[in-house]
C-alpha cells in the first residue's frame, strides 16, 4: 500500500516544475536555430539543476514520512544525473569527458535501483516473476538496442565495451520501474521516466558511436532525457500522496 501521511506538499514543488519546463521546453522554442538544437546549453542544464533541487526538496519534506528513504535515493541519482551532465557538455575541467559522463549515471542509476527495490521491499510489492520477468525483458531489449546502435559495424574499443553494462544498467532501472508499476499502476510514471531515460542515451549513443545525425537530434536528445528525469523524481509524489502529475495542478 502507498504511504499518505504527509500535508500537502508546498506550491515550491508546482513552482520547480513550472521551471523546469519553462528552461527545457523555453530553450527549445525560443531559442537559437541550429541544425542540430535550438536549446541553449544553460537552459538545458539549468532544467536538470532544477530538477536535483526538486529531488533534495521532496527527502526534507519526507523526513518524518516512510517513504523518505526512497525520495533520498531519487535526490541521490538525480545528482548524479546531473554530474554526468556537466561531464557530456564540457563545462568541468578537462572538457568534455563521455567516460566520466556514462560513469555518473551509472551511479545515478545504481542508486535509482537501489530505491526501487527497498521500496518495493518495504511496500510488500515484491513478486518474483513480475520482478524477474520485467528485468529480463529490459535487459533483453538494451543489449540488442546496444548491438545494432552502438557495436554493429564498428572496429570496437574500450568505450564500445562499456557502452554493453552501462545499457544493460540504464535496462535495469526501467526493469525494475516496469516491475514496481505492474504491480502498483499508479508508479506507471516512474517506468514511462526510466523508458525515456534510455531512449535518449540509445540516441545519444548513435550519434555518439555511429555519427548519427538527424535534424535537432541534440534536441530530441533532452526532450527525452529531460522528461524521463523528472518522471523518475517526482515520482516521489506517488510514494508520498498515492497520486503523481495531479499534485501539481
């Protein structure tokens, strides 16, 4: 059953939001036509910074609330999102570091999972074939997402290895996402965010290893990326409230 002990969260979460949306979905109409995006890169961070403030806002209002542990590992993935997106757009020191990018997300992502399963643990939804089977299902469809976009026809290096645990990783968040919403539907959010998450870095990916290039494909990039990380983090509302999007309007 869904945690609901806490008050109503404050109009700040419906505020970030509107924030975060304004930067994203903004610096895509509003901002400079290029062949590749029209997002400006402060915009585009700035909207993920948004969302690790949200995270981090959704743990201190949660503290006295059983699903706090949850919410902690949501900010903590989130942050690390938000690393690995300063590391793929050149901004740390060094310049631009793909490596260090796919290495934060994995972290991101370890602990994305980590608070799915305890909290599938801790709420009972803990079936073992609808667990298993949505993990298998998910790792099935990044390792073949990872051969045709990424290995298929290239003379392989370290980081076309990579790219196979870290894919399988990214699955593995959305396994676990599919499992929790199979058996509680009100988390079909959180999955649909895990799903948008890999679909944009399978994009990134081609365009990364194969030179993929397609009109605004930077763009399509976080119109993907950036919607699946606010799923996933306000998906804390589902935890909390029972009920996810709703909350905001």
């Amino acid at each position: 059953m869904l945690v609901n002990e806490s008050p109503l969260p404050p109009i700040s979460f419906t505020l970030l939001w509107v924030l975060w949306a304004l930067l994203l979905f903004g610096g895509f109409f509003l901002g400079p036509a290029d062949a590749s995006q029209r997002m400006p890169q402060w915009t585009r961070l700035t909207s993920s910074a948004v969302l690790v403030v949200a995270g981090w806002s959704w743990f201190a209002i949660t503290r006295h609330n059983a699903a706090n542990n949850f919410v902690l590992w949501l900010a903590i993935g989130m942050s690390f999102g938000f690393l690995g997106d300063l590391f793929m757009a050149g901004v740390l020191p060094g310049g631009r570091n793909v490596l260090g990018g796919m290495a934060t997300f994995g972290l991101g992502h370890i602990a994305y999972i980590i608070g799915i399963w305890r909290y599938s643990n801790q709420i009972g939804l803990t079936d073992g074939s609808i667990r298993w089977g949505s993990l298998i299902v998910w790792w099935i469809i990044g390792a073949v997402a990872w051969y045709f976009v990424v290995y298929r026809g290239q003379q392989p290096t370290t980081l076309h290895q990579a790219a196979l645990p870290y894919a399988l990783l990214l699955a593995s968040t959305a396994g676990m996402a599919t499992g929790l919403a199979l058996q509680q539907n009100q988390f079909v959010w959180l999955a649909v965010g895990a799903a948008l998450f890999l679909i944009s870095d399978l994009i990134l990916a081609a365009q990364l290893f194969n030179d993929t290039k397609f009109f605004l494909i930077g763009d399509v990039i976080w119109l993907t990326y950036g919607p699946g990380q606010m799923l996933i983090v306000y998906s804390a509302a589902t935890a909390v409230y029972g009920r996810f999007l709703s909350i905001l309007f």
